[in-house]
C-alpha cells in the first residue's frame, strides 16, 4: 500500500509543480514582459531536459543487470531454458528473478547459466537496482537456491530520499 501512496505522490507533485510553473510564467510575464517569461521557460526546460538525460543514461544501467554464471557455448548442453521466481509481490508492483539455464548432455544435470532481476507493474517514485545475485546448484537436479540483493529506491520528484536493502532468499524449482 505504500507503494501506491508513494506513486500518487510523486504525481500530485508533478501535477503542482507544473501548476506552479504557469503560474510563475504569467507573473513574469505580466510583471517582467514576453521576453522575460520565454526566457524563463526555457531555462525551466533546460533544467528539466538535462535532469532526464541523466536519468536515463542511469536507468541504462540499472533497469535490467544480468548477471552471467557461464557461457552457453562452453558447456556441452540440448538446449536452455528459462525458470521465472516471483520475489515479492505487493499491491501494485512485483519484483521478479530470471534464470537460465541448461542440462548437460552427459549427466542431465541443470546449469545455470545467467539470472537477472527486474520489477514491473505501477513503479512510480521507486527504482529497483539489483546488486548481487548468486545462483547455486542443489541435491535435488529440479532446483536452485537463490540469493538476491537489492536497493530499492525512493523518489520525490526525482530526488532520492531513502534507500532501502532488499534481500531475497530461496528455492527455485522447475
């Protein structure tokens, strides 16, 4: 439920941000001329545009992490195959583990491969940024055992206010 009063946060703010700015335009406007409140929406935009350029050379990064175990092509194998792992899942969003992998020709044992993480749904005001993920092979050949860490962080308007650690534990079963 936090996550939903978090995300309509975060857009009641924008909404009266963006509110207070054509108010701030038609007072410069009336008190500093036409040129004044073109200039100053300009620079408004310019604050704006470089803010989400760099946002989105850091979510570039961060959105969608793999992290590779081993090569597919090193190992003598049929085919691979792909074992989603719901981690959490709350009211409006869930965070979710792929894993691949493989079965070794000779043995049929599983190996995986790579994992990543990532969450989806409403995820306004939060970012998920996965860390480590260690992937591990188990007694029984149908499962794996998982560690997922985490950060997940929080956003006003585009400023981080907390961080917080998220750590993930289980079994994995095909």
């Amino acid at each position: 439920m936090i996550y939903l009063f978090w995300g309509l946060l975060n857009i009641a703010l924008f909404i009266f941000f963006i509110v207070i700015c054509f108010k701030a335009t038609k007072h410069i406007k009336e008190k500093m001329g036409l040129f004044a409140s073109i200039v100053f929406v300009f620079g408004l935009l310019s604050f704006v545009g470089h803010s989400s350029i760099e946002n989105n050379k850091e979510l570039k990064y961060s959105q969608t992490k793999t992290w590779k175990f081993k090569t597919a092509d090193s190992l003598n194998s049929k085919a691979t195959y792909f074992l989603k792992v719901n981690l959490e899942k709350n009211f409006i969003s869930k965070y979710d583990l792929m894993i691949n992998y493989t079965e070794d020709i000779k043995g049929g044992k599983k190996i995986p491969i790579s994992a990543s993480s990532s969450t989806s749904s409403f995820v306004s005001g939060t970012n998920w940024r996965p860390m480590s993920i260690i992937i591990n092979k188990t007694s029984d050949n149908n499962q794996f055992n998982y560690i997922v860490l985490g950060v997940v962080e929080w956003h006003i308007l585009g400023t981080t206010i907390y961080l917080q650690s998220k750590e993930y534990k289980g079994i994995a079963i095909k």
